[in-house]
C-alpha cells in the first residue's frame, strides 16, 4: 500500500472527507484546475485560434487517446477521444452492425447501465429493420450468445453490484459465435488491469471522468481493433474524423485510423485537464492497484458485516469477480446515504436500495476505510438516518 502514498499527494482531497464515490466522478487531480486557467487565460486568451497550431490544441485528442491506450492496454493510435460515452456506445454498436448485416440481435444484459440499453434500443428505431435487444442476466449471457448475435454488447463492472464480466472467455465466446464484441469498460478503465488489444474484442468504449479522474464532463474514448478499423462505418460522419478535415472536401471520407471515429470539433478545455489527470497514472502497475483495491474493499466488507448487520452485500463475496466497488442493499438506503455524507463519508445511492461505494488506492488508505466504517456504523446503530433532513431526494442521487 505504501505505493501509494505517493499517488495521494498529487490530489486535491477536502480536508475531512473520506471519498468512496471516485467510480461516479474522480476527484481533481493537482495541476487540472491550473492547466484549465492556461489553456484559457494564456491560450485562448492570448492566441487566440492561433492556439490550435501554438499550443497543440489540434493534436490533443490523439495525445490523449495515446495516454488512455496505455491504460487499458491498447496500441498507440488506437483510441478516439471525445463526445459522450452514450455517443461513443451509438458508433461502436452501429458500427457493429453493420459488421454482420445478415443477423438482427443485439445481445446485453440486465445489468446494464441503462444509457447503453437506451442508446440500442434509439438505434434500432432509427435503423427500423427489426432488430431486436436481449438482456439476459448477466450471470446467463455467455449462453445467449448464439449465432443469430450480431453484437454482444456488455458493460465489464456491473455499475450496481460490481460483479465483473471475464473479458477474454466472453469475447472468446463471442467469436466462436461470430459475433462482434462490444465492451464498455465505464467502471474498469482505471480500476483493473486491462488487456483490450489482446482479449481481441473488436471495439471497447469508456469515459474519463470515473477511476481517471478527468472531471464532470470529460470526453469519451473508444477503441477499435486496428486491423479492422479501415473497413468499420463511424455511423456519425463527422468533419473531425475525415481524413484531411481541413481540406473542405465535399464529400465525406473517412480517417484510415482510429480518428474515424471522432465527430466534431473537441472540447479543448476538458481534454487539457483530463491530459493533466492522466499524469497521475505515471509509473501506476495496474496489478499492484488492483491488489491495493482489493485489499480496502475485504476491509470495508469486513468492517461492516462486523458493525452494520442490517446491510446487505450485493457485491460478489469473491474479490477476483467483483470490480473497484461495493455495494449493500439496505430499505433506507438513500437517507442512509445522505446521513453518511453528511458526516463526510461520500458514497453514492443507486435505486432501488442500494448504497454504493468505490474504492481508488490512488488516494484512499486503510485509516480512511476504517473511518468511513466507524461513521457508518454510527449511522446504523444510531437509526441517524431517520432525520426528515435525509429523506427528500435530490435531483442527482
Ligand atoms: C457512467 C456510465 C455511462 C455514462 O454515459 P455518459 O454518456 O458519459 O453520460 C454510460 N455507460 C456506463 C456503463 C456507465 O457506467
């Protein structure tokens, strides 16, 4: 753990505060809020559209893309930044399906966050040749996948339970199936080691302001298989990926990389602070994170079963299926939430019940597992959680 100590300097953590929701929205890094200023007050403000070529505004998105890579263990040149992760789902799925345009099923499962459901399911309206979606339980899917898939599309960490999905056997199945694979890594980029370029999945998307840290709002990636990436639609056909955008072509032709996939013009702000949230992950093994995570979640999941006998687990019991978080499912769960962040321990609340909570060994140490423990034991044995002050829902839960 000791690892790490150096990884917590470099984040700007309010004082008293135990932060266990990282996997929603990352904490600010040091230097983002200075780089943002820079790329304003000096860049923007002083060059102008200069800045494009002056400061390197025009490659960013590639620079970026390039630091994501290495993070889920993809080539350089691989990745796309920018948009949504909802976006990023459209193209990968539309592209998808026109890999295999005699087949009609896309595969998911009920685990699913619902973006990615919904963004199929808009899909196959707009497409309107009777496709038609299957989310199986998670624990089921492997089996579904037959030859009538066109395309698989699973979320790796369950975003409510933290169960995982095993990236290599399920796309192992998908293939054999002749079925394209589609991995959302939302809740893994950052958390677990990841091998995307060799687990041979043709496409993966995620967003960056999870585990990395990027910031409300920050830009998408996606990552296609690059021997395939020449011959895949985009679906959105945007100037910024066409191969020579600023040629003003008429017609629309697309980058003969990854780059294909970007759709307009990228948000120079967020990218610069996410490039600088990046830096964080410098000299990070992945392995020696997740052993780290591991270790603070068997804590916590310790500590509570020990103090707070009313929650229940709903994460996998095994660490090596479940991702960086973990969840009880508790009847008043949400002013629970609400009384726990009151007294500065910061999780997230989940519908129906469920009380969620993220573990970053970047920043966070065994003192702050066993704080947020003693915080919510207090919480339960006190029933604090009853106050009338915690139990109107805000618009974000
Ligand atoms: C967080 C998350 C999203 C969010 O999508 P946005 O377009 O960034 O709002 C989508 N899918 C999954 C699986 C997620 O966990």
């Amino acid at each position: 753990m000791s690892d790490f100590t150096a990884t917590r300097a470099l984040f700007d953590l309010p004082e008293g505060v135990v932060y266990l929701n990282g996997n929603s929205l990352g904490p600010l890094p040091r230097g983002c809020a200075e780089r943002a200023q820079k790329v304003m007050q000096d860049e923007w403000g002083k060059d102008l559209i200069r800045a494009w070529n002056t400061a390197g505004w025009i490659s960013l998105p590639r620079r970026v893309g390039d630091a994501i890579a290495g993070l889920i263990g993809a080539p350089e040149g691989s990745v796309a930044t920018g948009d949504t992760l909802s976006i990023k789902v459209f193209q990968a799925l539309a592209a998808a399906l026109r890999m295999r345009p005699d087949r009609r099923v896309i595969l998911s499962d009920s685990g699913n966050f619902p973006t990615d459901l919904y963004i199929a399911q808009g899909l196959m309206g707009l497409l309107d040749r009777g496709y038609e979606l299957r989310t199986p339980a998670p624990e089921d899917v492997t089996d579904a996948i037959t030859d009538e898939v066109a395309a698989v599309l699973l979320t790796q960490v369950d975003y409510r339970t933290g169960r995982m999905h095993d990236i290599a056997e399920v796309t192992r199945r998908a293939h054999a199936a002749d079925a394209v694979m589609i991995w959302d890594l939302a809740h893994s980029a950052g958390a677990v080691p990841l091998h995307i370029g060799q687990s041979g999945a043709e496409f993966a998307v995620g967003c960056t302001y999870k585990y990395l840290n990027g910031g409300p709002g920050a830009p998408a990636f996606l990552y296609a298989r690059p021997d395939i990436v020449k011959h895949v639609d985009p679906a959105l056909a945007g100037w910024m990926g066409h191969e020579a955008p600023f040629a003003m072509d008429l017609t629309y032709r697309p980058h003969m990389s990854t780059e294909r996939f970007r759709v307009g013009t990228p948000p120079v702000i967020q990218l610069a602070a996410l490039e600088q949230a990046l830096r964080v992950w410098d000299g990070v093994d992945m392995e020696a994170l997740r052993a780290a995570s591991i270790t603070l979640s068997e804590r916590f999941i310790a500590g509570v079963k020990k103090h707070c006998p009313a929650l229940t687990l709903v994460s996998p019991r095994d660490p090596l299926v479940r991702g960086s978080q973990v969840s009880f499912a508790f009847a008043h769960g949400y002013a629970a939430m609400q009384a726990l962040i009151a007294r500065g321990v910061i999780g997230d609340f989940r519908a129906p019940d469920i009380m969620r909570f993220g573990f970053a060994p970047l920043y966070l140490t065994r003192d702050d597992i066993d704080r947020a423990v003693e915080i919510l034991a207090d919480v339960m044995a006190r029933e604090l959680w009853r106050d009338p002050q915690y139990q109107t829902r805000a618009a974000v839960t």
